[in-house]
C-alpha cells in the first residue's frame, strides 16, 4: 500500500460519483478517506478537475450498466486531455460486469467490488505500474487492474478510521444478503450475509461519539439480519446492538435502515419499548401489498404477517412513522394485485417510500420470467402509487402543524444567515431561527408551517432557547 510519506504520484483531487443506496455513500465516504490518507488526494466537485476519478456503482435500477457505460463515455475525453489520469469502477456494477468493463472501456484503470474497495491503493499502484511499463515497452498491452472477490470482514479491517463530517453518521454492520429474492440482484454482487463483530461496530460508534457524532444509522442491506460475534462468543443480534449503542456516551438517536420483514424478531421489536433513542420511524419494504406476487418474489411472508408486525410496532409506537419500497409491474402482475398493493398503502399510510417499475436484473430468477405486463400500465399503476404516497406525505407533514418536535441540529440553513436545520424522528427537515451554538444539540421546535420537502419551526422555550434568546434574535 502506498504512503503518503513518499511522494503522491498525483497532483490533483479526487472525484467520486455515487450511485444507488446509503451503502454506497457510506462506501464512498470511506473510499475517500482510504485515498486522502495513502495518496493524499482531497475531494473535488468537478470531475475535469481530479485526477483520480470513481464511479461508485448500483444495478438494482433499471439500465444501471447503461448508465455507467455513458458516463465512462464522457470520462473518456477528460482521460484524452490527461493520459496520467486514473479511471476506477466499484460496486455493484463493477461486481457483475468487471469483464465486459475491461473490454469496453479500455480507459477504465480499476475494477473493484464492494468488499474490495480497502484493496484500491494497491490496485492503483499496480496500473500505474503497468502504465509506466506499457510506457518503456510499446509490446506491453496494459489492461485494467481487476478485483471483484468476497473477501467479507477484511474490508473493514483494512479501511481508514471513522471520521465524523457532522453530528449523524452511518456505520456499517453487516453486508449481503441470503434472502435471495427472485428480484434482487444483491445477493450476487455484495454476497451472502455476514457481520461485523460486535466489538468493532461499537469501537466505531464509541470513536464517532468522540468526534461529536449523536445520531447514528446502522446499515446493512439486510441490517436486521444482523448477527455479530461478541468477545465471549455469543452472537448479538441488532436488539443486542442497539441497547448497546444507546449507552454509548452522546449518542441519543438510533436509526437503523434497510430491514426485511422475516426478521423482525420480537426482541427488536420489544426495543420500541426499551429504547428510548430509536427513532419512532421504520423503513421496512414490503415490494408488493398481494400475496400471490410476494410468493413470485419469493419473499416468504404474507401482507396478514407484514401488518401484524407493524401493528405489534404501533402498540409500543402508536407515532410511528412507516416508510417501505414497492416494485410496479412485476413478472404476473395483475389489476387486481395492484389493487391490493394501493390498499395495504391506504391502511398503513405509508410517509415518505420509494417505488419503481420492475425492470429484470441479469442473472435473477424473475429475468427469466415473462415480462407480460404492459409498459404504459406499469407507468399507469407506478403514477397512482406514488401519487397516493405523496397524497399521505403530505398530509404527514401537515398534521405536523402545532406539534413540539424533537429535533437534532445538524447545520446552518441553506435559506437564511439566522436560521439552523437539522432533522426529526421521521426524517423531516426543519428550519428555524437559532444560533449556529446549537449545532449538534437536540432542542424541541415547534412545527409552524409544512411546506413540500421542508417543515418551518420556532424554538420552544428550553434552557438553549433561552441562552439563544439573551443574543436578542428573537424572544421566548
């Protein structure tokens, strides 16, 4: 691995495109760190300006193999300016296609997988080895360095420390998945489940708490699978873990995303009762509201055993905020199935959801499978669904009006010099008068308006809000 002892072999920045989910962002924060640290290499905000350039990969989306193909088209004459540029392709795409990567883009220099973006340094350093050689010897055929194997926990073990860039932070606990969902293209690219030890998920939350870090979100494609090895070789499961967090020193918010409904124990389920500090909000995907397409899917539970579980969650939570995913338009998908989908919406009013139209994943079970639904009715049925979702959103958002919320100051806000942002349980931006002091502090606020992706507030009478006040910006 390289040192940044000796001299970087680059003289410019580094610049990361990140499709996909918060895995991938929370790849390609570490991504970033790994590189500043070994090569010294800060982030740009333009791609011409850097010399090292990453796309950082997602192929659940349709056409995700397309995307990066044109993109790496516009690279390439940002390599033609500047030979000594380096081109990198990570995740899930890179996963699936390394090869076809290799022989269509002849300007790509690295092709890593999700578990082998610690490796990147000693990648790098082998193409512009091989570089340099091509450079002596016309007769040597350079061809991008390809890494794209499972190696699991080494991933972690070998990336830079946490470092906080704010008050909330994601931590990683576990990767892959196992469900197999015929759908899902996961399983293939990022493999099968595995965890952290319990030991180093809470060295890294302990490190960011230091950092001024007081909400975490623990991540996993599968989070709630969650089954981590403790020093005296029990297993923790994410229930264990998040009672450990909670007393983890200035953490006082847990979220934890994205979950699949088989695994929603009863333990993890008792912690809305226990914990305080877990967010009264779950994105728990369901993709389907019809048990014939959930058993297409092979999803392996009914809508009846989804909607018990939310309904044991709102006993203890009778707030709480449920968001999910849905896919439109899969493989058999009938009127009357959609139908049943905009139901199981209508009854557990979803807030904020992502939904989309099936397209096959290669190398899926379901790409086999017909694809018989018209596209002008799955664009039909998907414009319904999201319009009732937004229709519930924003009636969230308006019941908001008048209530006190607990929220979590995270920055300035981006609309004026005198106001702070920061977030509530479910997720909501808030903006309201008050001093950048408060920044990393959890205060109450008053919702006084909803606006459509934002929320307007005024600070409730609290010992901050009364320091705040004596700065005569406004009165409590």
């Amino acid at each position: 691995m390289s040192d940044t002892s000796n001299a970087s072999p680059f003289t410019g920045g580094l610049f990361i495109k990140t499709y996909g989910c918060q895995m991938n962002e929370y790849d390609s924060d570490r991504m970033a760190k790994l590189l500043e640290k070994t090569y010294g290499l800060e982030a740009v905000e333009m791609p011409e300006q850097a010399d090292m350039l990453i796309l950082n990969t997602c192929s659940v989306r349709e056409k995700a193999q397309e995307k990066v193909f044109d993109e790496l088209g516009r690279w390439k004459k940002w390599k033609a300016e500047k030979p000594n540029r380096v081109i990198a392709v990570g995740g899930c795409v890179a996963s699936q296609e390394g090869e076809e990567i290799r022989k269509r883009s002849p300007v790509v220099d690295v092709i890593f997988g999700p578990q082998t973006l610690h490796r990147l340094p000693a990648m790098i350093d082998e193409a512009l080895s091989m570089r340099a050689e091509a450079a002596q010897d016309k007769k040597f055929k350079k061809r991008a360095v390809i890494d794209i194997s499972f190696p699991e926990i080494e991933k972690f073990d070998n990336l830079a420390a946490p470092e906080s860039n704010g008050v909330s932070a994601f931590v990683s606990v576990m990767e892959g998945c196992s469900k197999y969902c015929t759908f899902c293209v996961v399983p293939y690219t990022r493999g099968e489940e595995f965890s952290r030890p319990f030991a180093d998920v809470m060295a890294e939350i302990e490190t960011l708490a230091e950092q001024g870090v007081r909400e975490v979100n623990l991540l996993g494609q599968n989070v709630n699978a969650y089954r981590g090895v403790m020093p005296d070789g029990e297993i923790a499961d994410l229930a264990v873990l998040i009672h450990a967090v909670r007393a983890v020193e200035g953490i006082d918010r847990i979220r934890y995303t994205t979950s699949h409904p088989n695994e929603m124990t009863q333990s993890l389920i008792d912690c809305y009762a226990e914990v305080p500090e877990l967010v009264s909000h779950l994105h728990l995907p369901i993709q389907s509201g019809a048990d014939r397409v959930l058993a297409m899917m092979k999803r392996n539970h009914m809508a009846i055993e989804y909607k018990a579980t939310i309904r044991k969650i709102k006993k203890l939570r009778p707030n709480l905020s449920l968001s999910g995913d849905f896919i439109i338009g899969f493989p058999g998908e009938t009127c009357d199935d959609f139908k049943e989908t905009l139901a199981l919406v209508k009854e557990l009013n979803y807030d904020r959801s992502f939904s989309f139209i099936y397209s096959p994943r290669p190398g899926t079970p379901a790409a086999s499978l017909p694809d018989d639904v018209e596209m002008h009715t799955k664009k039909r049925r998907l414009q319904a669904l999201q319009d009732l979702l937004n229709e519930q959103t924003a009636a969230i958002s308006k019941s908001m009006e008048g209530s006190v919320q607990r929220v979590l100051v995270e920055s300035l806000s981006r609309n004026s010099t005198t106001e702070v942002s920061g977030r509530t349980e479910n997720n909501r931006v808030v903006n309201f008068e008050g001093s950048p002091e408060l920044i990393g502090q959890f205060v109450d606020v008053e919702i006084i308006e909803a606006y459509a992706n934002s929320l307007k507030g005024k600070l409730v009478a609290t010992p901050e809000a009364k320091k705040f006040a004596q700065r005569q910006y406004y009165a409590v």
